[in-house]
C-alpha cells in the first residue's frame, strides 16, 4: 500500500473564476492549466524527469516536450511528421532546457491569441494547404491535451517524488 505522507506539497491553486467573455475564460483556463503541467515538471529530479514509469513509455519531461509541440503546432503553424518522437526531450535537454522552451512557446502563442477575439473566427497560422480551426475549437483541443497530460503529470512527479498538488 502506498505511504500517504508527502513531500514536498505545492500549495493548490483552485482554477480561474474570472473572465467576461467566453474566449476570456477559455484562455484563462488554458493558462492555469499551462501553468499547473510547467510547476509540475519544473524542478523534477534527473534522470527521474525522463525515466518511463509505466509500460508505455511515459514520463515526465516528455510530457511536457509533447506539449510543447502541440502549442507549435496548434498556433504558431509548426508541421510535426512524427509525434511519437514528440513524447521524448532530447538527451542533451535538461528538465530547466524543456520547461523553458514549453514557456517561451506559451508566450509566443499568447501573443498571438491576444489579436484572436471572435471565438468563431479561424486561428491566424501559417500552414499552407490546411485550414486553421476556430479559436474556439483550438483553446477548448489545448485545454483538453493540456489538461489529460497534466493529470498524468501530477501522478508521474508523486511517483518521483511525492511532489503533489497543482
């Protein structure tokens, strides 16, 4: 039976009660879901961070490396060929390396859904030959991808260790 002592507890942030619009709440849980996976991985000891925990490969810094590519691919127009090799970092990346990284890439599609206001309107990216989602269906896809990969986040660092909460 697992211990039911933990170490290190980050104090649990409740989701957002704000926004006066539905883009405004759907951003504002995006972004507390953004920033939930990064504490959640930031300072996550090495090897553990890359270190399968379960049979299918899954670990810490390739969760958040995958959602990195997500971001770009989703509103920054990135073209990713091979998404399995999305849930590895690289064996040079350290934990700092990939949380960084996912950051700047949440800043930069931040930027770009700041000049996003119609929910119904198509996401401008630049994609040749595929046409863009609304905001709408791309902010609710993210909160989904995020969120799932979140939760596996959350159970993969108490693994490591015993590092709990959002």
């Amino acid at each position: 039976m697992p211990s039911t002592t933990r170490r290190d507890h980050r104090g649990d942030t409740p989701p957002p009660r704000t926004g006066s619009d539905e883009t405004a709440v759907l951003r504002a849980f995006l972004d507390y879901l953004r920033t939930s996976i990064a504490a959640k991985v930031e300072g996550a000891p090495e090897p553990q961070a890359r270190t399968a925990a379960v049979p299918s490969g899954t670990n810490l810094l390739g969760l958040l490396n995958h959602l990195t590519f997500v971001e770009r691919s989703m509103f920054l127009g990135d073209d990713v060929t091979d998404w399995q090799a999305t849930f590895h970092a690289a064996p040079a990346d350290s934990v700092a390396d990939v949380v960084a990284r996912y950051r700047e890439t949440v800043e930069r599609a931040n930027e770009l859904l700041d000049g996003c206001p119609d929910p119904g309107a198509p996401i401008p990216r630049p994609r040749p030959g595929r046409p863009a989602p609304s905001l709408r269906w791309a902010l609710t896809h993210m909160i989904e991808e995020t969120g799932r990969h979140a939760g596996h986040a959350d159970i993969l660092r108490e693994l490591i260790d015993g590092a709990t909460g959002r």
